[in-house]
C-alpha cells in the first residue's frame, strides 16, 4: 500500500486560530492520478452488474436499489455505470416505473424470479445509454434508457466469452424445461388394489 505509518499530528496558527495538521507520508508518484471521465456516448453497451444495494432515498421515505454496471467492451471497457430504481416510494409512478425497469433488466439477463438482486450479478447485459443533460450546477451523465440480452441461447459472440466466461455466458441463457422422469409402474393399477 503507498500509506505508510501516520506519525502525531502537528499544530500550526493561521489567521483563524490554531489548525491541527496531519502527517501523511503520502507518495503520490506511487498512485495512477483520478482523472475526470467525460460522458459515455450514446449507443449500447455490453455490461454486467457487478455490485448492487438498497438505500435510502434523500427524503428518507422510501428506497431504491442501486445497481453498478461495468462496461465489458469496447471505448467504455472498465467505466461504472449506476441505475437506481425507486422500488420502494411515496409516489407510485415512481414505483411503477422502477418495477418495469427491473422487469426489463430481469427478461434480459434471465432471472424471472428475483429474490435478491445479487442474481443479477455477473451476467452480461446490454444497455442502451442516453445522456442526461445536467442541472442544478451538475454535469450531464449517463442514464440507462433499456435492457436486452447479451447474446443468443448459445452462448453468445467470441467476445462475450472472453470477457465474462463462459459460466457467465451459460447463466444468462435460458435453461432447458426440465424432463419429469416417468413413474414407475406399478404391479397392480391403484384403483384395483384390495383395501386393507
């Protein structure tokens, strides 16, 4: 790790009085920069979900999943993008329209009955991405506009295997309709039994 052992703080005056000052012993050549990313353009994205959680929503009366995507390929490879659904809301148009957005990401990834959004996880997804213009003295960012699925029942392009595995690729078909074994027939028809 590029922190090393913090030593005491150290107190220095400034126009506003005493400051207490930390010593970091930080080595920034040892650490690749943060820079800023620009918007993603639009157009469709394979990506999987790679994190999700319920929070609070800011008014603290509801709660909405989020859900971090990873883009698999291409200019974006490697970028996070966030989708957050209203599941829980005062305002039922919300709530409606999150339940349709996690009905359609489910249809695309397979996973028709969701009992924790952990299922979704690692499964390669298309998403089809807009850009929202920003306000309030926010940048414009990415807004997830849809779901399809990442490829066909056989697994996909070459691709898709790569980056994901074939595992992955294998979860996101739609399994096959198990085949009930037939029952074994019995010596003598039920209903020609003699009763005990």
């Amino acid at each position: 790790m590029q922190w090393q052992k913090c030593s005491r703080s150290k107190s220095t005056t400034n126009l506003k009085g005493t400051t207490k000052m930390a010593s970091l012993n930080f080595n920034a050549e040892a650490v690749e920069p943060l820079t800023a990313y620009d918007v993603l353009p639009k157009g469709e994205y394979l990506s999987m979900a790679v994190a999700s959680e319920m929070k609070k929503t800011k008014s603290g009366t509801g709660e909405y999943l989020q859900i971090t995507f990873e883009v698999l390929e291409g200019e974006g490879k490697g970028r996070k993008l966030f989708e957050r659904l209203n599941i829980r809301n005062q305002n039922k148009q919300a709530e409606e329209i999150a339940n349709r957005q996690l009905s359609a990401l489910c249809h695309a990834t397979g996973v028709m009955l969701l009992s924790d959004s952990e299922q979704l996880h690692n499964i390669p997804v298309v998403l089809d991405v807009g850009i929202e213009e920003g306000r309030d003295g926010y940048e414009p960012q990415n807004r997830i506009k849809g779901y399809s699925a990442a490829g066909a029942a056989a697994g996909g392009s070459p691709v898709h295997r790569q980056a994901v595995g074939q595992a992955a690729i294998e979860r996101a078909a739609p399994a096959a309709p198990a085949v009930a074994a037939a029952p074994k027939a019995a010596a003598k028809p039920v209903w020609k039994k003699a009763a005990a």
